[in-house]
C-alpha cells in the first residue's frame, strides 16, 4: 500500500488557505483511486521551519512514498535536502521559493515559483505604465525571498526594461508587497487609511477575497498569483465536484492541490519508481499539462487578479 505524507499548516487560524488545502485533498481522495487506497498520514507544520523539520522526521520514519505540502516557504526550506537523502518525493502545490528546487533533488513544484511570478509582475506594471515600483514585504521567507527575486529581475533586465526600483512611495508609480496574506491586508488597510491611492501590488499568498473582505475603498489592486479553477478548462471537471460538495467554486490552492494528489495517481500507473515517472512523464492534471526541468513544472500558470470596489472585476492569464 503507497503512504502518503500530507502536510501544512492545517489550522484555519494560521492560514485561511489551510481550508483550501484540507478540501482539495478529501476530494481527491474520492477522485483518484490510487489515492483512495493509499495510507494517508497528517502533520501539521505550523508554517514554520521547526514544524517542517518534526513532519519530515514523522514521514521519514513513517516510510512513506511521497509527500504533498508543506505550503509555507520556512517549512519546505528546512527539509528539502532531508527528503532528497531519504530519497522520498517532496510535491508541492503552492511552495514559491526558487530555491527549493535547486536545494533538494526530489523536489517538484506545481505552481509557478517566485522567480516567475516577479517577471510576470515586472512585465504586468510597464504594460500599465506604472514604473516606478516601491518595494515592502513581511519578515516571512516568502515575502523575503520574492522581494529579492523582483530586485534580482530588475537587475538583471537593466538594459532592457523601464521599470526601476524607488525607495520612497511618495516617488513610486505603484507599491508592491510581498508577504502572507495576513500581513498583506493588514498593508492594503493601512496605506489606504493614511490616504494613498498608489495601485497596489501582492503576491501569490494574498489571492484570497479576505484581502478586501470588507473594505469599502480598496483602489486599483493587483495580485499576481495562481489561476483558479474558472481560469482553466481542464480544471472544470473537478471543479463541478468540488461545487457540488462545498456549494461555491474551487478557491485557489485546492486545484494546486488536486493537482499535486493527480500526479500521484498517474505515476503511481506507471511500470518504474515514482520518483522516475514524476521525472521524466508528462501528466495530464486538474492544472493542466505538468512536466517537470529540474524539479520545476513546465507548464506552470500565472494570474493575474484584479480587484476594486469590493469586488474582482478581472483574473487572466499572464502567459
């Protein structure tokens, strides 16, 4: 019988995302057979660097074949080398930090990591005209590490792009920031607060309607993040499950994580070791086409949501 470690933080109260999570995987566990049969065994990481270390030790001695998770970027840093010794395959649906697959061999990510989502960002703001751009983040690796990934693509464009980096808002087109989704609404509250009517731009963690939830100006506010389940045709199927059981649309993370228990059912199908087949296969998923270079996915999505007023009046792909 295949074991699978499933991990994150599972507490609503340490991330809104966790319901997200904890519903992607229940469905899963009804669509995809191998799955169903699979032993499934919980840790909850808290988000932290600690918490990550003591799931990795559970799973390890646990023996189990792959595991799917850890969500926050401190939790995943702190043992992707460990499960590349042990040899076990480390998916991860939402983990952003490039690093990640550079440091542990057995390392796949589903989504598109934060070297990608600062390009797309970057390429988004000078399509606006907005360039200009001040750069804020939250004391969390992942706001960390992505605000270092839009200074290192600044750099690295200088003699071809036109966005340039200010540390003054009052000298800025537009103000970023990088961080969870808590610290991110609690920066939008703020700024508008002390009357700055910048467009403000977040990262992937503050695609949530709890960003504006209850806020009655929010301006113009961009979130470079991942697509939802409308965004993606091969989505629809799951995502009419997903309706039918918790009454709305699959939110973001639960098709990243859907996605990431279907690789796990296709490569359980194949003739050769599970670590081989997410290697070297191409497999068919709710997120669409997934190959993986090097532990990142080759067809990884990125979108782009809008919102004003209250409300989201734009999500698109930025291919």
């Amino acid at each position: 019988m295949m074991r699978l470690g499933i991990c994150a933080a599972l507490d609503v109260g340490t991330t809104l995302h966790a319901r997200s999570f904890l519903r992607g995987v229940y469905l899963s566990s009804h669509l995809f057979s191998n799955v169903r049969r699979a032993q499934h065994l919980y840790f909850d990481d808290g988000a932290s660097a600690e918490g990550g270390r003591a799931a990795a030790k559970h799973f390890i001695e646990a023996s189990v074949d792959a595991v799917i998770g850890h969500f926050a970027s401190e939790s995943a840093a702190a043992v992707v080398e460990t499960y590349a010794q042990a040899g076990i395959a480390l998916i991860l649906p939402a983990s952003t930090c490039a690093a990640l697959t550079e440091d542990g061999s057995t390392t796949f990510r589903v989504c598109a990591s934060d070297r990608v989502l600062a390009k797309r960002l970057l390429a988004f703001a000078a399509g606006e005209g907005l360039l200009k751009l001040a750069l804020f983040a939250d004391p969390s690796l992942h706001g960390q590490r992505q605000l270092q990934e839009l200074k290192n693509a600044v750099s690295a464009s200088a003699n071809l792009s036109t966005v340039q980096i200010v540390t003054e808002p009052a000298q800025a087109d537009a103000l970023v920031f990088c961080g969870r989704l808590k610290a991110s609404r609690q920066f939008l509250v703020e700024n508008r607060a002390c009357g700055c009517g910048l467009p403000l731009f977040f990262t992937d963690d503050a695609a949530s309607p709890a960003l504006v939830g209850g806020l009655n100006q929010t301006g113009t506010v961009y979130v470079v993040s991942f697509p939802v389940a409308s965004d993606l045709p091969e989505a629809h199927p799951v995502d009419l499950a997903y309706q039918r059981i918790y009454g709305e649309p699959a939110p973001v993370y639960a098709i990243e994580t859907l996605a990431a228990f279907s690789l796990v059912d296709l490569a359980a199908r194949q003739h050769r070791r599970l670590l081989d087949a997410l290697r070297f296969d191409e497999f068919s998923t709710p997120a669409g086409p997934i190959s993986f270079s090097n532990g990142e996915n080759d067809h990884a999505r990125v979108s782009l949501w809008v919102y004003a007023d209250k409300r989201v009046h734009e999500r698109r792909l930025l291919c």
